[in-house]
C-alpha cells in the first residue's frame, strides 16, 4: 500500500526538488552521492514522508546553508497528520508559500470568500488597501506579501492552470474600499478573468440565505493523484486540512453555495453592470 502525502509532505518534496535544481543536480546524481536509490528520491520528491536524517542529508549534498536547512527541517516534524497551521506573523515564513505550491499543484481549486474577494482576483490597489487597513504589517512585511500575491496570481496565467471555482458575494462587492474608482477596476478585473477558459466567477446574491454567516473563507484544493484538502484563512494563520471527514463538510457546503448563487453567465452579466455602478460614481 502506497504511503498517504500530506499536505506538508508535498511541500517538503517541492522544496527538495528545488534546493537540487538550484545545485544543477539530477535526482539520480543526488542518489548515487547518497547510496540511495533513485526510486526513494523520487518519492521524497513526489510527497513520500522523509525522515529528518534523510532530509538532513539531502539538503546536505545539496550545499543548503543553514539558516534554509533549518526551516525545511521543520517540515519534516509535522505536530499533526490532520491539521497544519501556517502563521502569518512568523518572520522566517514566507505565508502565502505554502498555499501557492498547493494550488500549483492542483487540478482545480473551489474558493469561497465571503467576507472580501478571493486572494487570486484581487487587483494590486485592493489587496494593499486591505493590508494597509488590518494595520498588522510594518513596510517591509508589506512589500513581502505584495510579492506573494502577484506570486500567486501567477497561477492563472500558466499552460496548464487548475480549473478554478471563486462564489464572490454582493454585499463584498457592493463595499466600497477606499474609493469607487478602486472598485471599478477592481470590478473590471473581475469581469476580464471571467474571459479565462479555466476561470469560473459565481456570485452569491444578497437575496440568497446568509451563508456568509455560516461559512469561513476556504480554499478546496482537488489533486491527480491526492485526496482533497481543505485550507481556511483566520487573522493571524492560514490552516491545511487533510482530515477526510472535515473536506466532507467543506463540499456539503460548495453544494449549498452552488445552490443559491447566480449562473455563471448571469454573475458576470452582474459584475458588468455593477462596475458601470462604480464608474458612474467616480465621476
């Protein structure tokens, strides 16, 4: 029986394969050095569990300085199989790393995002705004973030994206952050990813039951050759979920949501008119 990935294990494996290309080394050469055989790298690499001598080792043959070494390491001791928490705050963390390698790695991803717009279609203007206004950030934490989320986004432009879900709901967009002129290109922006083959936009309307009361902001992240996960964004951490029962949960309500929000071509018929709003207001 094949041993279960988690979501940490495949972080682990992406971040091995890159230390070994940086080297400019084969996985086969990295074996033979070694005296391991190419098949148990190969599944280190692909989110097979690796032992923290072995990842020792790995990083070892490939000149990791020490500072890296250490935090890849800590990949390797995993405080749960079920639940892993990402902190926001944590200085040597990049927080959007570990979420943007999963979507990378995906086949499709489900956002619902309740309370503001989804991560990935948020123009530069409204996402620093959103920083800018939580006041949990000094400048040079800013600047990080800022990078990560033009990182992230990234994803969408790619040959092979996942195919990706977003339920926006009206009262997020009927808010206005900052001005009505950020809006309308914030709106704009949206309406253009609805042209992307791989991008579909669903808006929850304000008539619908109040499911942002019910649900979190979540990400489903659907996988090849993995079962899915779960990963849910708090103020201060951002959390994977592996654990089979509580994804469940997270699909009983993508159903719910399904349900109640507009088609896909009446939302963006929505999104056309409301920044037609915001334009008409900025002027």
């Amino acid at each position: 029986m094949t041993e279960k990935s988690t979501v940490r294990t495949r972080e682990m494996g992406v971040e091995l394969k890159s230390q070994r290309e940086a080297k400019q080394m084969s996985l086969r050469e990295v074996a033979r050095r070694a005296h391991w055989s190419a098949s148990k790298v190969s599944g280190w690499e692909n989110g097979r569990r690796i032992s923290p001598i072995d990842a020792a080792i790995y990083l070892a043959h490939c000149g990791t300085e020490a500072a890296e070494r250490e935090r890849l390491l800590h990949l390797t001791r995993p405080p749960s199989e079920l639940y892993w928490v990402r902190p926001y705050f944590d200085p040597l963390v990049d927080p959007a790393k570990s979420l943007i390698i999963q979507e990378n790695l995906a086949t499709a991803v489900i956002s619902n995002s309740p309370l503001a717009l989804p991560g990935m279609l948020q123009t530069e203007d409204y996402v620093r705004t959103v920083y800018e206004m939580s006041g949990r950030y000094t400048t040079d934490r800013l600047k990080l973030l800022m990078q990560a989320r033009i990182d992230r986004q990234q994803l969408l432009q790619r040959r092979n994206p996942p195919q990706c879900l977003y339920f926006v709901y009206e009262h997020t967009l009927r808010s206005i952050l900052r001005d009505p002129a950020l809006m309308h290109e914030q709106l704009q922006y949206l309406v253009l990813a609805t042209n992307l083959p791989h991008c579909t936009i669903r808006v929850v309307p304000a008539s619908a039951p109040p499911y942002h009361l019910v649900g979190s902001r979540f990400t489903i992240l659907e996988f090849a050759e993995h079962p899915p996960v779960a990963y849910e964004e708090t103020f201060a951490a951002g959390l994977f979920i592996d654990e089979r029962m509580a994804v469940e949960a997270f699909y009983v309500l993508r159903t719910r949501l399904e349900q109640v929000a507009l088609p896909e071509r009446e939302s963006r018929e929505f999104l056309v008119r409301l920044a037609e709003e915001f334009d008409l207001m900025a002027k």
